[in-house]
C-alpha cells in the first residue's frame, strides 16, 4: 500500500476517534445530573477520555496532516490548509488555557456541592468552552473534507 493513501486513512481515523469523543461529552455530563457520585465520575471519565483518547488523536491528526504536505500531496501555502492549520492551533489553546482550567474547576465545584451556584457557573463555563471548541473543530473537519479555497 502507498504511504500517502495510509496516511490519508489514519488521518480519518484519528479525526473520528477524536472528534467523536469529544462530541459525547456534553451527553455524558447531562445524563450525570447534579447527582454527585455520577457526576465526579462522568466528569473524571471524560477527562481521562480526553487525555487518553481524544488528544492523542488530535496529535495523530497533527503528524499525518504534516506529513500529507510534507509528501507532496498538499502545500501549506493552500488556504484551506492554512487556515485549518490556524483554527488547530487556536482550538489548542482553547483547550490548555481555558477548557482544561474550566473542567477542573467543574470538578472541584461537584467535589464541594453540585447543586451551588458556584458549581453551576463552573459547569456553564465549561459547556461553553466546549461548545465553542466543538465548533472550531467541526469547522476544521468542514475545510478538510470541502477544500473550499
């Protein structure tokens, strides 16, 4: 088998592994109610579902992206990838500056008293911040699978 069409294979791979576990989260977190045992368990779940799975993904996505230019089959002065590029990089930081912050804040709020206001702020902020990376994301997966420019 070609390199670039194996690569091109694990490419989606990773993009449905990770984006699909992401998408779940927010599944996750409402069925857990403000229930405090199921809701340090869901949020302890999706975090190590997160470290384990999707960002690992997301890093697969990273290497064989690089290495589908790197081989020719795409430039990085095609816009579409350019601009891909630019939105993974944001959603990275979104991710280890605000989403990260936000979910341990989410645990610490249900470790104390999941029915708080502070609690649900917490929570607020991170279905947000998930959202918001959620959409970045499908807008990446959009660029990839359209090549609209």
């Amino acid at each position: 088998m070609a390199l670039i069409p194996l690569l091109q294979l694990v490419h989606v791979l990773a993009a449905i592994v990770a984006v699909g576990a992401n998408v779940t989260y927010a599944i996750w977190l409402r069925r857990a109610g403000r229930d405090r045992e199921r809701l340090l368990f869901v949020i302890e779940t999706v975090r190590t579902i997160d470290r384990r799975v999707a960002n690992p993904g997301y890093v697969v996505l990273l290497i064989t992206g690089v290495l589908m230019i790197v081989g020719g089959l795409y430039s990085f002065t095609t816009g579409w990838i350019v601009a891909a590029i630019a939105l993974y990089v944001l959603t990275a930081l979104l991710g280890l500056l605000a989403f990260a912050p936000a979910i341990r804040r989410q645990l610490a709020e249900a470790e104390n008293d999941p029915t708080s206001e502070a609690y649900a702020a917490a929570a607020s902020r991170s279905s947000a911040l998930g959202l918001l990376t959620t959409a970045i994301v499908v807008t990446i997966v959009a660029l990839m699978v359209l090549k609209p420019f």
